[in-house]
C-alpha cells in the first residue's frame, strides 16, 4: 500500500503524467475493440479511464487501498462469479502486488469466453528498467513482469494476446522542459513501434474453444455474490451453496 501510495503521487510529475497521458491513449483506442457491458479496472491510476468513451457502460476500479472512487479488493480472491465480467483492465496491477499470477488468475477467471485483459506494465528492457535495476526510487519496488514472461501465463490461463503496445521511450525524467526537447525521439521510437517502451498493453482475448459467450442481464452487476471483504474465494462459496 504504501508503495502504491508513493506511485500514485508520483503522476504528478512530469515524468507521471506522460506515462498517463499515453496511456490513456492507448486504452482508449483498445477499449474500441472490446464489447458488452461491465468492465473493472484494477490498479495504479482510478482516474484512469475518466471522460473515455466507450461502449461499456457498467465501469468499476478496485485496489488494495479502497479509497474513494476506488473500492477494496483482496488481489487473490476476486468476488466475481466465473466468466461474468466483458473486459478487466489491469493498470499495473501485476507490478503493484504480492503475487503476480495468483493476482492475473483471479482477474483471468472473471473474464467471460471472447471477452477481453487490458493489462498495463512496465517494461524491464527499456530506460525505465534501468532505473529499476539500479535501485532508483519508488520503481525499484515494482513489479516490472516481462511481457514475455506475462504472454506465457497468459497463454496457461486460456487467452491469446492479439497485440501488444509500447509507449514512453524517453526515461522518466522530471524536467518537462528536457522531454519537450527530446519529444521527437519519443515520436521517431513509436512511429517505429520499438519493443522498448517504458510501459507496454497488452490486449489479450478468452479463447471460446468452441463454446457461445453466456449473454448478461442488461442490468445486472458482474455477479457479485457477498461484498468484496468478506466473499471468500469461489471455492469457499460453491461449498457454501452446496
């Protein structure tokens, strides 16, 4: 929590709020692809997707810290029923937790057949993993999983990644007058698409294997069984019902 908390004050830096700034960008675009009706968000930034427009009109954000307009949720038990959510979008979540792919199977199970992972990270082979090899700051605590690596777990957990998305060549300085000067490098590297950006997206989908996606209530909330604190795992609550 408390490194969340440093992160989270760090995007009011310059350095921040270019990382922000692009990765609006890049959701905004992603979310055009993605359809249905209820999306939850996990991680850094709970403004995030403010003033985005997108067809999924059900949005939440949770986080570990629960503080307004965020809401509280354990990274290894997720309250949501199997395959009842259309997009989950991960800010960083994986570099913001204690157990990466306990954190990445929960949000994977949630996710209904042909819906949609948005997961957001930082890139250890770019200038921003120099800094957290080095030992610099808030961003040597963070996760930084490897794209590579997050594609296999993917791959365990029944999606396929349809792309990936790199953004923020320059280093994360805190003059914004020195990125403004070395702005057109950052144009030259994404025109490019470089596979060394500071933080990459990318966009995995459920593979259906031969199965229709389960069509939701227009109104209904993603299939919240009990509140997030005290729902247990899904294991606890079929034991329960049984």
């Amino acid at each position: 929590m408390r490194l969340l908390r440093e992160a989270r004050q760090w995007l009011e830096t310059p350095g921040g709020k270019m990382l922000l700034d692009q990765q609006r960008q890049v959701a905004q675009e992603s979310l055009e692809r993605c359809f249905g009706q209820h999306m939850i968000q996990y991680g850094l930034a709970p403004e995030m997707m403010d003033g985005q427009q997108s067809t999924l009109r059900n949005r939440w954000h949770f986080d570990l810290i629960g503080e307004p307009p965020s809401m509280p949720l354990e990274e290894s038990q997720w309250p949501f029923a199997p395959q009842s959510v259309d997009v989950v979008l991960l800010h960083h979540g994986l570099d913001f937790c204690l157990a990466p792919r306990t954190l990445l199977r929960e949000a994977g199970q949630a996710v209904r057949a042909g819906g949609h992972m948005l997961i957001f990270g930082f890139n250890p082979w770019s200038s921003w993993g120099w800094n957290h090899f080095a030992g610099r700051s808030w961003l040597s605590e963070a996760g930084f999983v490897s794209p590579a690596r997050l594609s296999d777990w993917l791959e365990v957990l029944g999606f396929a990644v349809e792309k990936r998305i790199d953004g923020c060549y320059l280093p994360p300085l805190k003059s914004q007058r020195m990125l403004d000067r070395l702005s057109s490098v950052e144009q030259w590297a994404s025109r490019h698409t470089l596979p060394c950006g500071g933080f990459y997206c990318l966009i995995a989908r459920r593979q259906m294997l031969g199965a229709m996606p389960r069509k939701q209530p227009a109104r209904a909330f993603p299939a919240l069984t009990l509140p997030p604190l005290v729902a247990g795992t899904r294991r606890t609550h079929k034991r329960n019902t049984k």
